[in-house]
C-alpha cells in the first residue's frame, strides 16, 4: 500500500505520507580442486586440515559421481538442494533482524519513551536519524497500515504476544462508528476528535486492520479449535473485527446501475500539493470532504478480510458482502495490459492509471478465485514495473505515468524534464517488490520469488528495510519502515512454510 503523499502537516506534525543470484552451490571450498591435487599431497598435512580437505572433495566429487551412475538430473536437484537450503539459512537469519528490528519500533521505546495515553504499543512506522530535517514530522508517527503487517508478522512468526500488544492499541484508537484514522502521533494526541485538522482515513488501510485481526484469529485456531471459546482476548478481537466491517460495508456502493456496485468507496480528507503561483515553493492542501472514488488496492484489502471474517464467523452476510466486492473487482480488469486498472473514479469512468498493486496483489486476489490464468499475466505484468536503482533490481509503484500527478508539480520537480516518469525514475520500491516476491512465490515460482527477496536483501539498514532506493519528496523515503520489513517477514514465511491463510484460497 503505497503512501500516496507524505505532507508535513503543522497541525499536528503530520506528514503524508530472478536476475539476482539467489545462491551458487558451487562456490564450495574454491581452496581445493579435486581435479588438480593429488592424494599423496595430502600425507604431509596436519591430520585436522588433512580430514577437513577429504570431507570437502567428498561434498564436491560425490555429485559427479552421481551424475556418471543416474544421469544429469541428479547433479541438478543436488546443487538444487544445496542452493535451496543455503537461500532458507540466510532468509532465516535475516528475518530474525527484522523481527527484532519490528519489536524495537513498538511504544514505549527510546525514541517514544513516554508515548502519549492511549497510544501505548503502537509501531512507529520509520527509524529516523534525529539529524534528518523530517525528524520532527515523522519521528513519532504510527501509520495504521504498518501496525496491521505487524500483527501479521508477528503472528506468522509466534510472537503472539507482540500481535497482542498492537491489537489492543488499535482496539483502543477504534471510533464508535468502526473507523480509525490513518495515522496517529504516538508523542502526542493528534489525531483525536477535537483535533484532526490534516488527519485522513482511508477504507483499505482500515480493511488491513481488520484481516491483521481476522488473519491473528485464524492462525490461533488452526492449532486450538477452542480459542474462540476459551481465550478471553479472542472474542474481544472478533468483536472488533466486526465493527470495522460494519464501517467498511457502510461505505458499499449498493445502487446496481452504479459501475461502482459492490465495491467500497474510499474514505475522507484528501491531502494535494500545489505550486506556488510564482513557481518558487510547493504548498498542500487539505479537502475534508468524503471521497466517493473507488481503489482497487482498497477493495483487495476488503475483499479478502469480509470474506475470512465470513468464514470465522459462519455469518453468510460477510459472504455476501464479500462477492459483491469479488464481482465488482473483476469488471476492473484491464485486458489489454493483463492487470487491474487503479480504480472506479466519482465520475463512474474508469482511473486508468495502472498501479504495481493492480498486478501483484491483483494476482494473489485471482489465485484465490481459482482465476490462475489471469492471475499468471499479473505477474507476467510486473515485468513492467522492473527496474534497477543503485545497482539494486526490484519494481517501481508505476511505470508510464508521470511521478507527479500534478502537471505543475512534476514540473516543479523535474524542471530539466518536466514530463519525468516513474520508467524515467530508476527508483525501487522495496515493500512493492516484496509484494511481487510474494505472489510469485504463492504461484509457485520460489526461484523467482528468491531472487527478489534476495536482491531486496541489501536494502537492509540496521535490522529494517529501507522503504525505497531514493528519496521522492512527499511520496518515498528512504528510511527504513515497518511497511517494507513486515512485508519482507510476509514473503519469507511464503517463501518458508508456504503459508496457505495469508490471502489464500
């Protein structure tokens, strides 16, 4: 879920805001090679080195002498092997950072030490160096969106507790009407019903609130049928799970002759740069206005937690509910670009600007659907998106649309270049080419899906993942964030255990 904006906000500090080798299993032990040493060399060497050198001309000579008794395939699933269990150690070791890196970002801390009332056990969504000019805007800020991956994460990897933590101070923040803003200062109170000059709230990061706690449920009763009815959190986090639905639903368009039918609409306040009309500084805006257009990200999000409330439930309304949005989603499609259009704009005609999400999560909402054709020219799509920054090969959010949307802000910005695209740009979006990891790997390419995991590996930065390659002012940071490290904990468990719940069938 990309950040459409990142703003600073004074009112309350706000701001908006396969090519890769996986592993060579021949690069064993390069100190010896079996074809050149001859075993009497190795009389005169210390007993210790002498039995390490056998033990690893063994490890080399043994496929080959496989190879002469059973043919090629054999040599090929051995350094298949090799290669599979060295990628899985390395993924291993580097997810344990970024779990802990996770649990460091979650108030109180040392940046947060006393986080205001209710914002307790909160994540702060970057680490940002106190020298930054942005400190002060982001440093407290906790982006519900990255709270949800949170809790998924931390529940993929057993930390219930943490996944706990997260949930009750979400469960805390929750409006009477279901809703929650989409960003809270943990240093301070803002946003709050007296003071949310600035604040937005979005239906697809609400949605993703709701599945973290949907898909937090389900993982503790695939081991303990009875956590429903014997944990007393449990029915705490099924109730709150329901009155964000019945918020979402609220926002269903249910007029049949609206090419919106099915679908949620977006949510309210709207953030929009503009330039200064002397051409010298860029201003924002804010519009608190409802928003009556339709995303399809948003409606992924929806669509996938209405429908696993259903099934946790037995109540066949969320069902219902669900297809509706499923049905609305598929007259999205983009036929002749194989991915999802943006969106439904007010207007009813359709947002052609086609997103990343529109074909990486387009294909893990396809593969639920048993739509594996469409699903194969999703990730057939994200090869649009490729592209190398730094050296570092993964995907941009968009590819042929311009950086900003905004004529005169692109201008603003790219003043050499005025027309400058994302294809232009050469920026890696780390958390969306996580994504593109994930759903190859759910589609059963893990080759490709580690080798993007991999290639995103050196956006590591002290436990955490960078959020992007370079910076673009009031869009991408390159701080490291939760959005990209929990995404990263997300691919790697595909990638691992082949976890089926997450957005599954």
């Amino acid at each position: 879920m990309r950040r459409k904006l990142v703003f600073w906000n004074l009112a309350g500090l706000q701001p908006r805001g396969n090519s890769d080798v996986i592993c060579d299993a021949r690069r064993r032990s390069t100190f010896l090679d079996p074809r050149t040493k001859r075993a009497d060399e190795l009389k005169f060497l210390p007993k210790k080195l002498k039995m390490a050198i056998i033990k690893e001309i063994k490890k080399i000579a043994l496929p080959f002498v496989l190879v002469l008794l059973f043919g090629n395939i054999v040599l090929s699933e051995n350094l298949l092997l090799t290669q599979e269990t060295g990628m899985s150690e390395q993924i291993k070791k580097i997810r344990k950072e970024a779990v802990k890196w996770l649990s460091a970002q979650i108030v109180p801390n040392t940046t947060i030490p006393l986080p205001a009332p209710y914002r307790r056990r909160l994540i702060l969504s970057y680490r940002i160096p106190s020298s930054s000019s942005v400190y002060p805007h982001l440093f407290g800020r906790s982006f519900i969106y990255d709270n949800a991956l949170a809790i998924i994460a931390f529940t993929m990897v057993k930390d219930y507790q943490k996944a706990e933590y997260i949930l009750g101070a979400l469960m805390r923040l929750l409006s009477d009407d279901g809703s929650l803003w989409s960003a809270y200062n943990t240093n301070n109170s803002w946003p709050s019903n007296l003071d949310h000059q600035g604040a937005i709230k979005r239906l697809g990061a609400i949605a993703w609130v709701g599945y973290s706690a949907v898909y937090y449920l389900g993982k503790r009763l695939e081991t303990d049928k009875a956590h429903l009815e014997q944990d007393v959190l449990a029915a705490d986090y099924l109730e709150f799970a329901k009155k964000i639905a019945r918020f979402i639903i609220s926002r269903q368009v249910m007029e049949p002759s609206d090419k919106r039918y099915g679908l949620i609409t977006g949510g309210s306040a709207t953030l929009f740069l503009k330039v200064s009309e002397d051409f010298n500084k860029i201003m924002e805006n804010y519009n608190p206005a409802p928003i009556y257009w339709i995303s399809t990200e948003h409606n992924i999000d929806a669509y996938f937690f209405i429908r696993d409330l259903g099934r946790i439930t037995g109540d066949g309304e969320y069902i219902k509910k669900a297809d509706l949005i499923k049905k609305g989603l598929l007259k999205i499609w983009s036929k002749n670009d194989s991915q999802f259009f943006r969106g439904i704009k007010e207007t009813q005609r359709i947002d052609q600007f086609l997103p990343l999400d529109g074909a990486s999560w387009g294909a893990f909402f396809l593969f639920s659907l048993g739509e594996d054709e469409k699903a194969t020219q999703c990730l057939k799509a994200t090869n649009n998106f490729f592209t190398i920054s730094k050296g570092i090969k993964g995907y941009a959010p968009y590819y042929k649309e311009t950086v900003y949307e905004n004529d005169r802000v692109n201008q603003f910005y790219y003043r050499e270049k005025p027309n400058m695209t994302w294809r232009d740009l050469n920026l890696v979006w780390v958390e969306g080419s996580l994504g593109v990891a994930a759903a190859f790997i759910r589609a059963g390419n893990f080759e490709k899906g580690a080798a993007i995991i991999n290639a995103m590996m050196r956006m590591q930065d002290g436990g955490g993942f960078q959020y992007a390659s370079i910076e673009i002012p009031f869009q991408f940071s390159i701080f490291p964030s939760v959005a990209s490290t929990a995404w990263f904990v997300i691919a790697t468990e595909l990638y691992l255990n082949q976890d089926k719940l997450f957005w599954g069938n």
